[in-house]
C-alpha cells in the first residue's frame, strides 16, 4: 500500500467543494465606495487564517465520508468501468486501512471544528449527519439525493459566515444551492451517458431517472443561478451602480453557466467530474475573467476609473 494510494482515497481532487467557506469574505455585506472608510473584509488577512483552517476541516471530513461511501459501495465500485481503478476495488488499499483512515480524519477534523468555534462545529455536525444520510439513506430516491448534496454545499458556504463573524445572506444559501443542483443533475446526466443501459446496476437511483427529466433539471437550475445572481447584484448595489457597476459580471456569469451546461450535453467527462472544469479553456478563461472583473466593479471600479481621467484628460 503506497501513500499515493492513500491520497487517491482521499479524493483531494473533490476538495474545490470546500472553497465555498471563503465566499462569505468577497461578499460580507456590501463594500463601501471608494475611498473606503472600513477596509473590505476580502482585504483584511486575519479573516483567511480560520477560514484556512475551516477549508482544511472540511477537507479532512469530507474525505473521511469518501472512504465510508468507497467502503460501503465496494462491489458496485469494482464493477464500474472507471471507480474499479480506484484504491478500495483495485485492492491497492485493504479495508481496514481504509477505515482507519477515514477515522484518523474524521477525529482530526473534530477537534479542529470544535476548537475553532462551537456554532462551526456544529455546522460540521450537520454536514456529517447529512453526508451519512445520504451514503446510507437519501441517495435512494431521485432529487433528493441530488437536493441532499445541494444542502452539503450550502453548510459549507455559510459556515465560513460563522468563523468571520459576518451574517450570511439568503442572496448566498439560495445562489450555492442552485449551483449545486446544476452540478448534481449534471453528474446523473453524464452517468447516464457513461453507463447507458447498466445505469442501475452501478447506482440503483439512476433507474429513476430520465435524461429528458435531468435535462429539465440542469436548464431550470442554470437559469435561476443566472437570475438570482442578476437580482443579487441589483438588489445590492442599485444605489452605487455609478460607482460599483458590479451587473457587468452578471452577462460573465451567463456565459459560464452555459458553458458548462454545453459541456455536459456534449457527454464531456466534466459532468460528472466538475474538477476537470478549469482544463476547458472556455470555463477557465471565463472564471479568470468574472474574477477580475467582480473585483474591478466590486472594489476598484473608482481609483482606475480615476487614473485613466487624469491619465488621459
């Protein structure tokens, strides 16, 4: 058993999940205009070191259930034509080894949960007992299965909230969820396409499923990120549009939204492995791009704006 093996049942290719905790610091409340009179929670470098240290939490949580959920669906594993090579069904890791992994894990991100603040570890607590209900319940019935992995993304989004001390917006519960459900009909659709008539016998929901009906799921979910977003950056910002015109990215937003959805009804392998996102050049190009430009709007719209006035009267 090598350690690269124990890595690989780690997942740390699914850990981008877990980069949620840092949204409630781009967008605590609304940011002041130029010049500011409070420096902009983004800005301030205290507020990364819990939420580091939450982001590793989660890492080392959301591996551990990794390891149950590949201890638990060992046969089904071993027979699917890409999670046979994986550590568990290609017998490169025993089970055991795999169980005390995933406890090792789980005691570590514990004890750092509860240390860094009682209301996050409940919020991790949470997130356990949702993760467990799935692996061992929920994941048997269509939507919700998909629906429970949409709340998963929405604890990890708001309990950076909590380690900032910010208050979380319903802005950010209801743009997380939608994202994710774009992500988990996603999945099902490509597994679909992988796995065409075998589809039950590798995870018995997807009997359940149609792709007519996830492709309802995936066009209805896009188009409420798409508009929630909208609403988000007017509601937020109608009164300093002059100043912060921050619903120049929403058309950014679009494109990339649409982007992804082409991507999966292309069958490409992003669907249902969404890591593999930023190796398009048209999601990278389009996420380089929504960043600078949130930031510009968000932040500095006014001192460059400034710059190129006397810069070129």
């Amino acid at each position: 058993m090598a350690a690269r093996d124990f890595i690989r049942l780690m997942r740390p290719h699914q850990w981008y999940k877990n980069f949620l905790v840092y949204l409630a610091v781009v967008f605590a409340g609304t940011p002041g205009t130029w010049p500011w009179t409070t420096i902009p929670y983004v800005f301030v470098w205290t507020n990364y070191i819990p939420l580091t240290l939450g982001f590793l939490t989660f890492c080392a949580i959301s591996s551990s259930g990794y390891i149950m959920n590949d201890i638990k669906d060992l046969e089904e594993d071993a027979a699917h034509p890409e999670k046979k090579n994986r550590p568990l069904p290609s017998g490169a890791v025993s089970k055991g080894a795999a169980f005390a992994l995933s406890a090792i894990l789980m005691t570590a991100g514990l004890v750092t949960a509860w240390l860094l603040d009682p209301l996050f570890f409940l919020i991790v607590l949470v997130y356990i007992g949702n993760s467990q209900a799935y692996n061992f319940y929920l994941r048997k019935w269509a939507v919700i299965d998909v629906v429970t992995i949409a709340f998963g993304f929405i604890l990890r989004a708001v309990s950076g909230a909590f380690l900032i001390r910010v208050q979380f917006t319903s802005w950010l519960v209801i743009g997380v969820f939608f994202v994710a459900l774009v992500l988990g009909f996603g999945k099902r659709k490509n597994e679909l396409q992988l796995l065409g008539q075998n589809a039950a016998a590798h995870k018995n929901v997807l009997q359940q499923y149609s792709e007519s009906m996830l492709d309802q799921g995936i066009t209805m979910s896009a188009t409420w990120v798409v508009l929630f977003y909208a609403l988000y950056t007017y509601e937020n910002f109608r009164l300093t549009m002059e100043t912060q015109p921050v619903m120049w990215t929403v058309p950014i937003v679009a494109g990339i939204v649409m982007r992804y959805v082409y991507l999966i009804q292309s069958g490409s392998p992003v669907g249902r492995k969404p890591h593999l996102a930023v190796k398009d050049k048209g999601m990278l190009g389009g996420l380089i791009l929504f960043l600078v430009v949130l930031l510009w709007t968000l932040f500095f719209w006014q001192p460059v704006f400034e710059f190129f006035v006397h810069l070129l009267p």
